[in-house]
C-alpha cells in the first residue's frame, strides 16, 4: 500500500521537508508525497525525485496559485505557507491523504 503524504511549504522550509522526507522514507517504501507551494524551484523537485526514485517514491510539486492566501493572520512562528494545506481537498485527488 502506497503511502500519501501532502505538506504545505514555502521555500525557506525546504531544509525541513527534506527532513521529514527522510525520517518518513527511513522506515517507508513506496510513498507520494506532494508538497503545496508557491516558489519551490524545479530544480528542486527533479533532484529530490532522483534520490526518491530508487525507494519507488516521489514527491509532486503542487503550486497553489492564490495570491489570497497572503492576506491570511500570520504570527511570527506561522507564515502563510501554513494556510496552504487548506487546499489539500481541491488540489489532490486522492482517497486518503
């Protein structure tokens, strides 16, 4: 059974994702993880796949193009890109995230 896993980042988190990445792989095999984004290079997203790919995974790069959620409360802890996960039920199609 294929894993799905859905996360919501802005790039300055990009040290992070690739932390969980690896602690999830570490015990996972085979797992999707897509990562809701406004400014992850693809670049990024093509390295990440290689290292991936030899663990039958890889990781979507799902741009969330509403600039609205910029206006969203922020604190000093949480930024936008914590809203991003909002759009987890539009953006992915899958049965269990």
């Amino acid at each position: 059974m294929r894993l799905t896993i859905a996360m919501g980042a802005d790039f300055n988190y990009a040290d992070k994702v690739e932390t969980l990445i690896k602690s999830i792989m570490s015990h996972n095999r085979s797992c999707d993880f897509y990562l809701l984004n406004q400014d992850y290079p693809q670049e990024w997203f093509r390295i990440l796949n290689q290292r991936l790919e030899c663990l039958e995974s890889k990781i979507y790069d799902i741009k969330v193009n509403n600039r609205s959620v910029h206006d969203y409360q922020t604190l000093e802890h949480i930024n936008y890109a914590a809203y991003l996960r909002y759009f987890i039920p539009d953006l992915i199609k899958e049965d269990k995230v």
